[in-house]
C-alpha cells in the first residue's frame, strides 16, 4: 500500500519538476495542494471502473424501514440479512408487477442518501449487512495560511490521510488523469494570452499545448484503464 509522500516523489518526476523544487513546494510548477485535488478527482472517476469494496451494518432508524447511507457510498453490492441468512433484493419496478404481501423475497430501493426498506424490521437491529462499493479516502490538505508577502499560500501540510487505497495495477493511469487536471490552470492561463495581450506565446489558443497534453495524459488513461476488465457491481442479479 502506498503512501501520500511515496506518490508525491513520484510526480515530482512523473509532472517534470526538479529536485530542488520538490524541496520547496512554492518551486514546484504543480503545487502540493493542486495534486492532492487533482489526484482525488481522479480517485472519483476511477470509481466508475474500479470502487473500493467495504461492508458496514446498517443502523436502522426508528420506524425500521430506512437507514443512513455511509458518506463514502457510491453503489450497493448487496444486502445480506444474518438472522434468516438470506440476500435482500434491490427493488425490480416493472409495469404490470404485483408484489404480494406474502412474498418472501425482502427488498430495498435507495433515494438520495438513505436506503429503504420493504419490511418494518427493528431498529435497534444491526444484523443488515451492507456490502458496498465505496469512493476511496481523500487525501487531506490540512496547511497552515502564511502572510500574503511569504510566497505560497501554504506551509507544508500538518494532516493528512496519508493511506492510497487504489490498487497498484491503476498508479500509472491514476497519475497521467492526475496530470491532465493539474495543466487545468495552465491551460486556462494559455487560452487567455491573446484576449488579454499579457504575454506573447507560439500557436494559438486552439493550439494550447498545455491543453495538448492534458488530451494525451487522458489518453493514455483511457489506453491503460481499457486494458483491465471493470469490477463486478452486484453479487447477484434478479
């Protein structure tokens, strides 16, 4: 598993900085706290191909047919009831469906942040066991401001979650996605040297080559993620 420190050493290559500027983050072209959000957008949309797999119980509130969602849900896997050793279903609406009072079949829908349930069951009751796919851990960026005169706006971080959960097959495509968002500024700068005559630069805006490699960084995503085959979404279908 590897760390925050770890990744940051290799960007330092990976994004073109030198040495020396990797010891003053002020020096860096890509600054600390734009990779850290850069590189958690990219986590984001790595969900799409590959989540975290996790499980917690589900606290039922009063009532007992709706629950709490954890705040790093992203899609169900299943929902496994211990006292009757059975899968809860995710409800099926099709027109011309009738669900029988007495089906044995238990089922669950999911509206926004919360999960409901079909049956009433009590809810000082925890033997529901989500099995989810989560969002991975952010990494945090927790700097201390400095007086505007000073330089960077932030010291060296004090906290952060330093664990990378994404598996180690997915480092380098995660690092080319994180390196088409940071030439995000940079792009954005490029595209208003002329509307602005602040700078002179070769090419034109629709020649932007800091949007040139944004494209090819996410290409070579697109190229390395294509390669590995999707993760399985839910444990069984109806």
């Amino acid at each position: 598993m590897a760390t925050w420190a770890e990744l940051m050493r290799k960007l330092d290559w990976f994004l073109g900085d030198s040495i020396e500027a990797s010891e003053n983050d002020s020096d860096r072209t890509f600054p600390e706290i734009l990779r850290i959000e850069s590189w958690n957008w990219a986590q984001n949309l790595f969900c799409a191909h590959t989540p975290l797999a996790r499980q917690t119980h589900l606290n039922i509130e009063e009532g007992g047919r709706e629950a709490l969602l954890p705040p790093d849900f992203y899609k169900v896997e299943g929902l496994y009831d211990a006292d009757n050793s059975r899968w809860w279903w995710p409800m099926r609406r099709r027109p011309g469906d009738v669900r029988e009072a007495d089906d044995d079949v238990q089922e669950f829908w999911i509206r926004g942040d919360r999960m409901f349930l079909e049956s009433e069951i009590e809810y000082t009751d925890n033997e529901l066991t989500l099995h989810y796919w989560a969002y991975y851990p952010k990494v945090e960026y927790v700097g201390v401001l400095n007086e505007p005169d000073e330089g960077s706006p932030y010291t060296t971080p004090d906290v952060r979650k330093d664990s990378i959960l994404t598996p180690q097959w997915a480092e380098l495509a995660l690092c080319h996605l994180t390196s088409a968002n940071c030439h995000q500024p940079g792009s954005i700068t490029a595209s208003d040297i002329n509307q602005w005559d602040i700078a002179i630069d070769s090419g034109t805006p629709m020649m932007n080559p800091r949007a040139e490699q944004a494209k090819l960084n996410l290409w070579w995503y697109d190229t390395i993620i294509n390669r590995f085959s999707p993760a399985v979404r839910q444990i069984s279908e109806r």
